[in-house]
C-alpha cells in the first residue's frame, strides 16, 4: 500500500471522529438549553441538516438521533478533511510528482 492511499485512508477515518464530536458538543448545549430555558421542543441543526431532536413531556427530557443526518454529517466532514489535508500537502510538497 502506498503512502497516499495510507495518507487518504487515515483522512477518511478521522471525519467520523470529527463529525461525532460535532453532535456530542450539540446534543450537550442542547440539553442544557432544555434545562435552563422552558422550551418544549429543541432540534439541533448542523450544516442544514437536523441531526437531533429533544423534546420534554412533562418533567422528562429525551432526544432522538437522526441516523440518516448523522451519516450525512459524517461523511462532510471526512471530505472536508480530506480536501484540507490533502491541499496543504500539495502546499507544502511541492516537488513530488503525482502519478495519476
């Protein structure tokens, strides 16, 4: 296996990571919210996409995940990451010749 396909692997591998803690750091603020504002109803938007649902019924608080958003989140970020590593590579290698 070459190093370039070694070096994108890794990329892919680490949105996942990325994009969980995204949702974590949310899903987190949002409960928070819930408890301090008296809000019934709370969904957590990223890039557009409606990733987490919490709703209260009464003195409970619960959420739900959107698995398909989730995913989508996902694999943005490991584009994201992607196109970043992969441009600061070239950036700052220029002299390697790509054989495409």
């Amino acid at each position: 296996m070459t190093h370039r396909w070694l070096r994108l692997g890794v990329e892919l591998l680490a949105g996942i990571p990325v994009a969980m803690m995204i949702i974590f750091i949310g899903v987190a603020v949002g409960y928070f919210l819930m408890q301090v504002l008296p809000a019934t109803h709370f969904n957590l938007h990223v890039l557009g996409l409606s990733v987490y649902q919490i709703s209260r019924q009464g003195r409970s608080v619960s959420g739900q995940l959107n698995m398909k958003s989730a995913q989508e989140l996902g694999v943005f970020c490991s584009l994201a990451i992607v196109l970043v590593s992969e441009s600061c590579y070239t950036i700052w290698h220029p002299r390697v010749q790509h054989k495409f």
